[in-house]
C-alpha cells in the first residue's frame, strides 16, 4: 500500500485512533507537497523552452516575425498556465506575478497587431515591458528558476527575461550626499515605475532629462494609456508633444521624427 494511502486510511479512522490522526495528516500534507513538486517539475522543461523561445523574440523584437511574437507569448503563458494550475505555496505569488505581467505584455502586442516594429512608440507595450524589467518580476523568474532547480534537477537556460532596452539603459544612479534622505532602490513603487517608463520614452529622442521630467512624462503616458488605447496609438505622437510641453521637456517631436 502506498504511504498517501495509508496517511488516508489513518484520517479516516480518527475517530477511533486519535492518536493517528496528527501523524495521518502529516503524511497527507508530505504527499500533497510531492504531488504539487512533481506538477511543477512536469511542467520544467515546458517552461525552459517557452523561456528560451520568449528570450529570443524579445532580444530581436523590432525585427522578430508577427506571427513568432504571438507563438512566443502564447507558449509563454500557457506554460505558466500550466505551472500556475498546482503550484506549491513558496513559488505560487511568483508565478501569478509572472503570468500577470506576460499576460499584460501579450495583451499590448495584441493590440498593434504583434508588430515588433511599433513597440517603441506604444505606451501600453513599453509600460509592460518596465515591469518585467522590474526588480520584483526579475526575482520572480530567479524564485521559479531556483525551485526546478532544487526539486527538478534542470537548469532554466533563460532564468530571468528582460524587455530590451528597459532596465539597462536607464541614467546611472545619483550619487547622493551622505545627508541627503536615501532613494528607495528599484521600481517597487507607483512614481518609480512611471519615472523608469519616462527615461524610456524620453531617451529614444537622445534627450537628457531630470527624475522629475521622467516621472512627470512617465505618469502622464500612463495615466492616457488607461483611457481607449487605439485613440492614445492613433494620436501618439500629438499626445507625446503636448506631455513633453507640459512636463518642460524640450523636445520637438515633429522634426525628430522626420529627422530619423
């Protein structure tokens, strides 16, 4: 008899051995575990290739086929899908995370069509893409990629993906005086997000620009990406001078782009 069975068997006889019933559902909670390890770790190598796959599209993104940017992020998010449907306790958060924030960037390239090519200019795509960028989402893919390790025996290839040029090419950090109230570190927060997703927009245009611009652009861009999005792409860039004006960024939106 299998020891799941027999932790059932000593459940079910609570009532006449008491004694039992502590060691009856500890096996149950050990077997429950197992079963939650061996979920995950059926699905590792699913992962691994979605990893990998989504890692490649995003690398080349600009140039990357329409239809292989949507098979990438619905392999992606089925995967985690999958992974979500039975995780254990320590990785479940991580996981909806991640689903979460794939979910959001898979809904963004939906909505221009999966074309690479303008996922610049669109503030819903860029927006996603800071987050995965984020210090908190790129734990989340260390959390889950640690735990197949250690329960599955297998290495993630691509344990942590990056939207590109969001998290790298961000201004160096200030260097403060040692009285001046300390900077919280990374985009855990509402104004840090914006300001990140600010430095952006803003640096695709060659433009320097101080923290409080980058949040002001940053907030504005998300707080219009919030009302009807096909409005917001189709009026981006009238939208993008008049948040440059408001926010004292001084950027001629017009003649850069006929500039490029």
């Amino acid at each position: 008899m299998a020891l799941c069975d027999i932790g059932s068997k000593f459940v079910t006889r609570a009532t006449f051995f008491g004694s039992t019933t502590l060691v009856g559902l500890m096996l149950l909670s050990s077997c429950a575990q197992n079963a939650e390890r061996d979920s995950v770790c059926k699905q590792s190598v699913r992962w691994n290739n979605a990893s990998t796959q989504i890692a490649v599209v995003l690398d080349s993104i600009e140039s990357s086929e329409d239809g292989l940017i949507q098979n990438a992020f619905v392999e992606t998010i089925d995967a985690l899908l999958a992974l979500n449907e039975s995780a254990p306790r320590e990785i479940k958060s991580d996981i909806e995370n991640l689903l979460s924030t794939y979910g959001s960037l898979s809904d963004a390239f939906a909505a221009i069509g999966w074309q690479g090519g303008l996922s610049r200019k669109d503030s819903a795509v860029v927006s996603a893409g800071v987050r995965l960028a984020s210090n908190d989402l790129q734990q989340a893919q260390s959390n889950l990629a640690n735990y197949i390790a250690d329960n599955c025996n297998l290495q993630i290839d691509n344990a942590v993906n990056m939207f590109p040029n969001v998290g790298t090419t961000l201004p160096d950090p200030v260097i403060q005086d040692e009285q001046s109230p300390e900077v919280p570190v990374g985009y855990d927060n509402d104004e840090s997000v914006a300001q990140a997703f600010g430095y952006v927009v803003v640096e695709r245009f060659g433009v320097a620009i101080t923290s409080e611009q980058a949040t002001c652009v940053g907030t504005a861009l998300l707080a219009a990406n919030s009302g009807d999005s096909q409005t917001v792409d189709q009026k981006y860039w009238l939208l993008l001078q008049e948040i440059f004006n408001s926010c004292d960024v001084k950027i001629d939106v017009a003649k850069s782009i006929e500039e490029k």
